[in-house]
C-alpha cells in the first residue's frame, strides 16, 4: 500500500528495471557456464580419473596463461590464449555478449588508458576434466587511468572456461560481473 500512496517515480521504475535485466542477464550467463561444464564432461574419454598429481600440474598450466594475460603482456600475446573460433563466447560487467575482437579492443583499451593496476583476488581452478577447466578469480581491482581518473571494481568477478585444444589452454568461455565506480581526477 505505501508504494501506491507515494507519488510514482519513473526513475525508480527504470533502475528496478535495469537492475532486474542485469540480474536475469547474470543468472543466464551463470547456466551457460554450467552447461558448457556438463556438456563437456559427458564425453567419453573425459571420463578417467584424474590423479591429485595431474589435477595439479594441470591448474599450474591454466595459472600460467592466466597470468600471462593479468599481467601485462603484450595484447597479442594475451589473445593467443582466447579460442579464435565464433562460438568463443564472453560477456561483459553490463550484461552485454562480446566476440574475440571485441575482446582485443578491451584489452587495447586497457593498454592505452590504464598506468596502474592494484589486484586484492583469490583465485580457483576447478579442474572438470584432463580437457576443461574453470578459472574463478573475485576480489577488488583498482585502474589508475592516464587522464588521472580512478576506477574501482568492488566486487570483481572474472571466470573463464578453459579447453585444451590442439596441445593448448585456449579460453572458450570469459565471463565478469560486479560493480564499479569511477572517480573524476581533480585535474583542471
């Protein structure tokens, strides 16, 4: 009864709304991920049992190309890791579906506008077979921009979907959420 006594608010009704679309856009990106889990576990010869030794070895492996592409390589460097393929599949912190080159213009942009990059994350890899595994990292990220303005990611989410492909971890699935802020620098 109180909403309908309070006068109606449009700008209310379209942040509800906004807020409701990311939400269902999060909740259908999370079944995508599983299912491309489940799917890629139902194949036969995924099916052997991995070692405590090989389930190591392999999250070592992913944790190195993770790294290289966290850790400021070079952008061709860092998309040699992303399946060249137009099933590869990513969405962005907005909801939105970004393809491979929509990627690179990502991390070009981060390479022309970012100076620092403060990480406070945990990360996990789930190992779903010898082929496919999922790189899980949350936390907080600060970006010093060039123009001085600061952006602050709390929280921060990243997943990626791993596939051994051809003899390498390529990333088949890239998935991020959280919420950020961006403060103006005080510069004139």
């Amino acid at each position: 009864m109180r909403y309908l006594q309070s006068p109606l608010n449009f700008r209310n009704i379209h942040n509800h709304s906004k807020i409701f679309l990311k939400e269902t856009v999060m909740k259908l990106t999370a079944f995508v991920a599983l299912l491309l889990v489940v799917c890629g576990g139902c194949s036969p010869q995924q099916s052997e049992q991995l070692t405590q030794q090989q389930i190591d070895q392999i999250k070592n492996e992913v944790k190195v190309v993770v790294d290289s592409i966290t850790l400021g390589t070079d952008v061709n460097v860092r998309m040699q890791y992303y399946w060249d393929s137009p099933e590869f599949l990513a969405f962005n912190l907005d909801g939105s579906q970004a393809d491979r080159e929509t990627v690179r213009r990502s991390h070009e942009w981060l390479d022309d506008s970012v100076v620092a990059i403060k990480l406070s994350l945990h990360d996990e890899y789930p190992v779903v077979t010898k082929d496919l595994v999922i790189s899980v990292w949350h936390g907080t990220e600060e970006l010093g921009l060039k123009s001085g303005d600061k952006v602050e990611y709390q929280p921060r989410v990243q997943t990626f979907v791993f596939r051994k492909l051809e003899g390498k971890w390529k990333i088949v699935y890239s998935h991020e959420s959280g919420t950020f802020t961006r403060e103006k620098s005080n510069k004139s």
